[in-house]
C-alpha cells in the first residue's frame, strides 16, 4: 500500500510539473518568485504589480538529488576510539521531492501549501505545512482600512515564521534553488508551529511582530509535566538601494519562550533530514538523520540573530550573529554562531556564481560546563542552466573541537569532502 501510495504520488509530480509549466503566466500577487528570480528576495514586496482577476491555482514542486563523496574520522590521538563511525562512500543520496500549491483567493489574499513528497527523514509523503496571506482586506468591503494595509502584511498558518534571514536561504527539503551551497547553517533556525505574525514595511524600514503557540507537534492532550507558554517573536530592519548598484540590508530577529514543554523546536523543526547524509554515525549504535547540524535543545530559550546583507554589483555578503540562551532555572546555557558567506555571481544574467561560506557555533551546554565547537568551511559554486534548473557543488571541512566533546563520538570528530547537488523549482 506505501509503495503504492508513493508511485502514485511521483504520477502526480510529474502530472504537476508539466500542469505547471502551462501557469508561468499566471502570476500570484505579492509572491516571491519560485527560482534564480527569487534570489535575494526576503519578505514579499508591498508594490501591488499584479491586477487580481479572479481565482488562480498555481501548481509547483521541487526535486533535488546529491552525488557525496565525503570522508569521516574521530577518536583522540593516545585513546581508545569506542565510538568508530561507519565507512563512507561515494555514491548518490536519495532524492528529494516537495509539491507546492499557491492559491489567488482573493485581492490580496493568498493561501500556501507545500507537502513533501519524499524526505531523507520521512518515508511516506506528508503536509510540511501551510498559511493564508493577507496583503489587503478588502474581502470585509472595498478600501478597508487600505492605508494601513498599503504597508502591513498579514500571515496565519502552521508553517515556518519570520525569525532570522537565514531561512530565506536555506534548502527546505528539495527546494534547494535559493541556497548557494548544499548545506544550512550549523544551528539550523527553522520550525514550523501554530503562528500569528504581522509584518509592516515602509520605506525600505521593516517590522515583524508575532506568537507561536511554541510545538511542533499539535495536540491537545494535557499532562503532569505540561507547561504550554506561547513563543514570541519579532524583527526590525532596513532593506533598500542606497545607490544604482548597491543593496544594503540590515535586520534583527528575536525569539522567546520560557515554558518547558514549548518552545524547544527553534533548531530542530525541520524534520526534513541534514543534507550530509550519515555523516557522525558510529558502527554500534547509528545516528540521527540530523547529524551536522546542531540544536542545544533548549527549554526556555531566548535567541537574537543578526543578518546583515550587502550586494554590489555581482558581489554579495550575507552573515549571522546568533545567540540562543536558556534561563537561569535550566542553567544559563548559551550557544553563539557566526556566519559568513561571500558570493560573486557574474555571467550575463548572474547565471554563474562562486563563493565561501565559514561558519562556527561556540558554546555550553550550562553555564561553567566545558566548551564545545563545531566549525564548517564551504567553498563552491554553481550554474542557473535556466532559471529553474541549477547544479552546485561544493568542498565542506566541519569540525568538533573543545573540551566538551570528550567521551562522546564527537570528539576529534571531523569530515570532509565533496557534495554535487542537482536542483529543480518552479
């Protein structure tokens, strides 16, 4: 019954890709563009470009599928290695597939939907998640409140929320066409939970308020330890042209929650799976398929990233400061990343890009407790073969280090190698 499910589900993609093709056309109003269009855009722009004319349904999806030829290595010199990870080869990963549906509901109104088809966690096919989207309110009558909506926007779903830039960036499952390399960050920002949020922008200026009910998981039921606290979130920035050629984009983000049985999913709600497939699994026992990434898992965490982002001309940076601390009750635990990408992206229509990423995550785990590090270094580059289409490939070096790591699998714990990436959204 699963397989059939699933081939009937890859009848369906294709059926959709090519139901797809015939909608380029059909343009949704304050939308982000679905490949290399889509580049470097975050919030969905205010500027009313589209005329509303009735009902669209634009059916989209993406595929995604890695060639890995990474090496693995721990154990501290002079020691014993009780925890040997397996022998990596070199050979493909299992694809990745998502099927994507945006709605025209009405003027202004929008409804998102993605599902994905298959993931490196998940064997079957299941809802990532969904929202509405409401740029004018003119359903309740003409003109309603139009001054206030000419610069608001307004988000309600069960689906990723606004925290941080790097989720602008990142690959969700198979929609890996916004990011220049194949992995995310370290401490992977993203989670989808029950939220509300606002967004306004005005002059290049932005604001994000909003509140998560703080789970993943839904559920009602209530038991002896449960302590539901709603999250809250916001942001403040400023995005805009401060000459012909050159883009500046400044924004900090921030997310709190203090209840014990909420709010713990900020760095694990990708249930998506790491792109680095089976990497840090030892011989006996495994591992998760969230292996290179790493989430402190805290219970009443408060975090603050920074994003600051410039463009010019084929030239681009992108950086994160990022601090997610627990609470004194739980042990003052606190975890700091630094990021930086440095991208140049040239060719007639910046089809072509190369570029490096460093990124290192510090901290402990409570306060006084040994250091522990984790270090990546990417340098690649990729090829819009259309917009649509890409291929990217990319050297990674991550590292374990510190103190913290002792009588774990993760000490002197290391890989590297070789990652090519094929890419299709639309």
């Amino acid at each position: 019954m699963k397989k059939s499910m699933k081939l009937l589900l890859v009848v369906l993609f294709a059926a959709t890709s090519w139901a797809a093709y015939g909608q380029s056309s059909r343009a949704l109003q304050y939308f982000r563009p679905v490949g290399q269009d889509g580049i470097n855009v975050f919030e969905t722009s205010k500027t009313d470009t589209v005329e509303y004319d009735g009902l669209k349904v634009r059916v989209g999806g993406a595929f995604a599928m890695q060639f890995q030829a990474i090496d693995q290595e721990n154990g501290l010199s002079g020691q014993e290695n009780l925890f040997p990870l397996v022998e990596l080869g070199s050979n493909l990963n299992l694809p990745t597939a998502s099927l994507v549906l945006d709605v025209q509901l009405h003027d202004g109104v929008r409804m998102h939907l993605t599902s994905y088809l298959s993931s490196r966690h998940h064997e079957e096919s299941w809802v990532k998640g969904g929202y509405i989207q409401m740029d004018k309110l003119d359903f309740i009558k003409p003109g309603f409140l139009k001054g206030v909506m000419d610069v608001t926007t307004i988000r309600v779903g069960m689906d990723e929320f606004n925290y941080g830039d790097t989720r602008f960036r990142r690959t969700d499952n198979a929609r890996a066409i916004y990011n220049p390399f194949v992995g995310n960050y370290i401490m992977d920002a993203f989670s989808t939970e029950a939220f509300a949020e606002v967004t306004v922008q005005q002059n290049g200026f932005l604001g994000v308020v909003g509140i998560t009910n703080g789970k993943l998981n839904q559920s009602v039921v209530v038991n002896d330890n449960s302590d539901n606290k709603l999250s809250f979130f916001g942001k403040l920035g400023y995005d805009n042209y401060i000459a012909d050629d050159l883009r500046v984009r400044l924004t900090g983000s921030v997310y709190m929650n203090k209840g014990n049985t909420t709010g713990s999913y900020l760095y694990g709600g990708d249930r998506a799976g790491s792109r680095y497939y089976y990497v840090m699994h030892t011989v006996a026992d495994g591992g998760s398929n969230f292996e290179g990434r790493f989430n402190p898992r805290f219970k009443e965490i408060t975090a603050i990233q920074v994003n600051p982002f410039i463009k010019y001309k084929g030239i681009e940076f992108f950086g994160v400061y990022e601090v997610a601390s627990n609470s004194d009750d739980e042990g003052n635990g606190q975890f700091t990343q630094l990021g930086g990408e440095l991208i140049y992206r040239f060719g007639s229509m910046e089809q072509l890009y190369v570029g490096g990423r460093y990124n290192v995550v510090t901290g402990e785990m409570i306060e006084g407790a040994p250091e522990r590090e984790i270090n990546r270094l990417n340098i690649g580059g990729g090829w819009f073969m259309t917009k649509n289409i890409m291929a990217k490939a990319e050297y990674v070096n991550q590292k374990y280090e510190g103190t913290g790591w002792i009588g774990s699998k993760y000490a002197g714990g290391e890989f590297n190698g070789f990652m090519v990436e094929a890419v299709i959204s639309f």
